[in-house]
C-alpha cells in the first residue's frame, strides 16, 4: 500500500508538469483582453450644442436621442437682399416701369415671382436649421465627452464617443514567430482569468498596426503590448458576457492538455 501511494504522488506529480509544461508550449498569449471599437458623435452644423448625454460609463442604446444642436441666431441678412429687390421691383411696377428703363410688365412679374420663390426656400432652410437633434450611432457604453452644454461647436467637432458594444473583440498581443503561424479563420480559445473560456476565431492580422488604426479602438494597447504583434478575434459570446471592456485573459490558438481535459468532462456529463 505504502509503495502504491507513492507511485500515485510520482504520477501526479508527472501529470501535472505535463500539464503546466504542455500549456506553455502551446500557442498562446498571456497578454490579451476584450476591447471594441468607438462610435464618435459629431456635430452635424455650427451652433450652441445641448446634450442629455448620462455620465462617463453609462449605458446607452443605439439611435438615443442624446441632444440637439442649435444654431446661431439668424441676423437675417440671407433674406434681406431678396427683400430690398422684390420691393424695388414692386414699386417698380406700380409706377409702370419708370425706375427700371420701363421694362415689361411680363418680366418685372416673372423677376418678382422668382425673388418670392427664393425668399420662400431660404425661410424654409431657416425653420428647418431651428434645432438638429442628435442620435447615438451605437449601442454601448459612454466613453468620453469632449463638450458640454451650452458650449458653441462647429461642424464636424467630436462631441463624445461612444465605445460600441456590438463590435466588441478580443484584443491579443503575440511574438513574430507564432503571428506568422496565424491565418483569418483560425480557431482559438479565449479564456478570462477567472476561469470562463469563449470560443474564438482569428478575425484580423492587425501586426504592428498603423496609429489610426488603434486610434479608433477603445483601449490602446500600452507597454510591452505595443511591443508585439497585434491580432484581432472574433467573440461573439462577448454579447452575452454583457461587454466586459477591458477584461483580461489568455488566449490559446492551439489545443493543449486543459483544453483535452475540459472535452473529457464534458463527455461524460461533468
């Protein structure tokens, strides 16, 4: 008995640096962590901007309405030009053509029917320029705001960003020799430190990336993660994991002995 024991400890002790050893060997970075897009929300006209945006980190859902932006006061100069020539043409024929060189009755009427159609189209764009609402172009969570209520913004200005939940990807960090093992369409595992794992594919061989790329992602990678190879995976069992931003683990891009074990209690129901 006391000799069987000790062969079942030498066996364990066997099987666990197979397991430990096997791990490491395998195809994998430590240095991976759930990452998405960002959805800017920029200001369609210059204006006074009014936003009914939630704090840095609140929730919202795509097409919200999140504010309006306003435009300047109209000086109604766009109108006034066409205002002085209708009455100049008007008055003009009243008085039967005398300030104009007598010209038809025909064309002063045509010339003051165009000036009413302009001054009609330029009201319309007036009232229809009031007030632009604004809309989340994503569902997910707030990330940034870079203006506030009240403050004036010109077209084109980012006003907030919102980082998009429905894109969402794990984010891995490799050496060169194993991202020249990789190809689009590979399969792999993802698993959080806790212990959940996610089935994942290799979805863009990022590589070095260029800067606007990263630049349009929600967390940029830091540190010795700049230092590798980038590699975007798929995960779409990120939306049900509630998008857990930043949340780190390891991806396998091989299978090794967790990943047999795991299958074997599976198969028989544990």
């Amino acid at each position: 008995m006391k000799y069987a024991l000790r062969i079942f400890g030498l066996l364990a002790v066997v099987f666990a640096l197979y397991v430990v050893v096997g791990e490491q060997l395998v195809g994998s970075s430590g240095d991976a962590y759930v990452n998405t897009r960002l959805a800017v929300i920029r200001s369609p006209s210059d204006g006074t901007v009014q936003l009914s945006l939630g704090e840095v980190g609140s929730r919202v859902e795509a097409n919200e309405a999140l504010g309006s932006i306003t435009p300047k006061p109209d000086d109604g100069l766009a109108l006034l030009g066409p205002q002085q020539e209708r009455a100049i043409y008007s008055a003009d024929l009243e008085t039967g053509g005398a300030a104009s060189g007598a010209e038809s009755r025909p064309l002063l009427q045509g010339r003051i029917a165009a000036l009413d159609q302009l001054i009609e189209d330029r009201e319309a764009q007036r009232l229809a320029s009031a007030s632009t609402g604004l809309r989340a172009p994503a569902g997910g969570i707030v990330w940034s705001i870079s203006s506030y209520s009240g403050q004036p913004v010109a077209a084109g200005d980012t006003l907030a960003t919102i980082a998009d939940c429905s894109t969402s990807f794990i984010h891995a960090s490799v050496d060169q020799g194993l991202y020249n093992r990789l190809s689009v369409g590979d399969a792999a595992q993802f698993r959080f430190h806790d212990g959940i794992a996610l089935d994942v594919t290799v979805a863009l061989l990022a590589g070095t990336g260029p800067r606007a790329l990263l630049e349009t992602l929600a967390i940029n990678p830091s540190g010795r993660l700049l230092e590798g190879y980038s590699v975007f995976l798929a995960a779409p069992g990120l939306v049900e994991a509630g998008c857990p931003l930043g949340r780190t683990g390891r991806v396998v891009f091989s299978a090794g002995p967790l990943s047999g074990i795991g299958e074997w209690f599976s198969g028989i129901g544990l």
